[in-house]
C-alpha cells in the first residue's frame, strides 16, 4: 500500500534566496535525494513519494521553485539557468553532500544540468518522463501551430488579454481536462491534485510568471548535456505521454545499450507524471535501483 503524505502534513520551511522565500520540505536521514517538480507543479506532487522514500534510509529533499508551489512569484525574466543557480545555492546552503537529483518534466531537466554542469554536487540523477526545453522550440513545432503558439503567447503576455486567459486557463475545471489529457491512469487525478495545482495559479504574480515561462528560451537540450553526464542515471518513462511521447525517449535507450551506469525503464499504462500514476511502481524502481 502507498504511504501517502497529505499537502496540509507537509512540514514547510523558507529559505531566502536573493531577497525571495522558497518554500521547501525535509523529510529522513541518510544520503540525500533532492526532488524537482515539473511546470505549475509543486512539493506537493511528491506527496506519494516522499515518505516512501525517506523510509528507505534517505534525506528526502523538496523544493517550490522560485514562480510556483508556495515559493514567491517575482515579475523576472524566468529561465532554466535561473533555476539551475536557485539549485545550486540551496544545495549549498542546506543539502551540502552529494545528491542523487530526481526530477519529474522540466525538473528532470534541471536535475541532468545539475549533473551535467555541476557534477560535484551530483550522486546520481532519475528523470521521469524528462521535458526537451522549457518551453517548444519554434523548429519543433509545424507552420500552422508555430503560428497559433506565437500569437497565443502574445495574447497571454499582454497586460489587457493576459490576466483574462489566465483567469480562464487556470479554472479547476480547465486543470482537469488537462490531467486528463496528460494522465493516463485517470483515478490519480484526484480533487486534491487538482487543488494543489489551482492554488498557487491565484497567488499575486502566477500570471506574470506564466507569461514569462512562454515566452522564455527553452534552455538546453538533453542531447547536449548528456555527453557531460559522468554519473549514474535512472531513466523512468510514462509510455503514454502525449507532452514527451515514448518516441523522444530514444536518445536515452540508446545511451542505456551502451553504458552500464545508464538504465531505461519504460512504465506501461502511465503519461506525464508516472511518479504520480504509479507511485508504488516508481517508489520500488528508485530505491532498487539507488541500492
């Protein structure tokens, strides 16, 4: 049976960053695992995982970065390598050995900067259902799309159309047609879910930051870090995503044929955030695989 940790239990701290709050939980002893949420994510989406595996022997990390959760939400010029610096200076501050980074989606891609770049604070890394970028590229994306995206961002970026499509777009009811669209296993998409994701869109500045994410550069390509990654990786991918489908996991079974410290795990039945789907799945293929 999954041991679930309710948002309302979570143990919260601050911890101020350049003149911001970024809330964060700490949970266990032992070595230390930092967990990263995905886009308009939180703690809260571990909330199946944390204690499972602090239970396990680790010092389980989790932080809101700096535009969602309960961390503030500055008006900023937001980016990966912003982030990547919040990284490392939590590390610094309060995680001090090396850790293994596990990361849902955009967090997966910051955990394999981290290794990457700043492989001396780097054990390991697990990244489940890995983003390409922050956001598409526009090369990614076909003419007629390429063309509704752009003026959609422009919409959204708008100090008149902005705050009324992002009144829309963060409707609970928005929000669950869109776990619908990126979660397979439809009985995890739960009213609290739901919840933990509606409430930090009504903070003062979350449009702001929206905007600011849509119109941001989409940060580095898994292709290009991967040749700097020299330490272990766990690769957990949801077969049934339509935001990173099974096919844009090719690059890292390719890389798990020809290096032993490299293991792909593709879950059968899960989308986006398998972490979340299949907890008792994922908890088990993690600490098996940290042992």
């Amino acid at each position: 049976m999954t041991t679930e940790l309710t948002i309302a239990s979570i143990t919260e701290f601050t911890w101020n960053w350049q003149g911001h709050q970024i809330r964060y939980t700490v949970m266990g002893t032992g070595r230390p695992l930092m967990l990263l949420h995905g886009f308009g994510a939180s703690i809260g989406h571990w909330r199946k995982n944390i204690p499972v595996l602090a239970a396990g022997g680790y010092r389980v990390f989790a932080l809101d970065l700096l535009g969602f959760g309960g961390s503030d939400k500055p008006p900023l010029n937001y980016s990966m390598e912003l982030w990547h610096q919040l990284l490392q200076d939590f590390w610094n501050a309060r995680v001090q050995a090396p850790a293994v980074w596990i990361g849902n989606s955009i967090g997966a891609l910051l955990g394999l900067m981290v290794a990457a770049d700043t492989p001396e604070i780097a054990s390991g890394a697990v990244l489940i259902n890995c983003a390409g970028g922050l956001n598409h590229r526009p090369d990614e994306l076909n003419f007629p799309l390429r063309l509704v995206m752009g003026g959609f961002t422009k919409l959204v970026s708008s100090p008149l159309t902005g705050p009324f499509l992002f009144n829309r777009i963060r409707q609970k009811h928005r929000i669950k047609k869109t776990l619908h669209q990126v979660y397979r296993n439809r009985e995890a998409i739960t009213n609290e879910l739901v919840d933990l994701l509606y409430a930090p869109a009504c903070d003062r500045g979350a449009q702001q930051v929206f905007a600011s994410i849509l119109t941001a550069p989409p940060g580095p390509k898994p292709a290009e870090l991967l040749p700097q990654v020299n330490v272990p990786l766990l690769v957990l991918w949801g077969e049934d995503d339509p935001w990173t489908p099974i096919a844009g996991a090719k690059i890292y079974q390719q890389l798990a044929n020809s290096r032993e410290d490299v293991k792909f795990l593709p879950i059968a039945n899960a989308g986006h955030c398998p972490h979340d789907e299949y907890p008792d799945l994922v908890n088990q293929s993690i600490l098996d695989w940290l042992k």
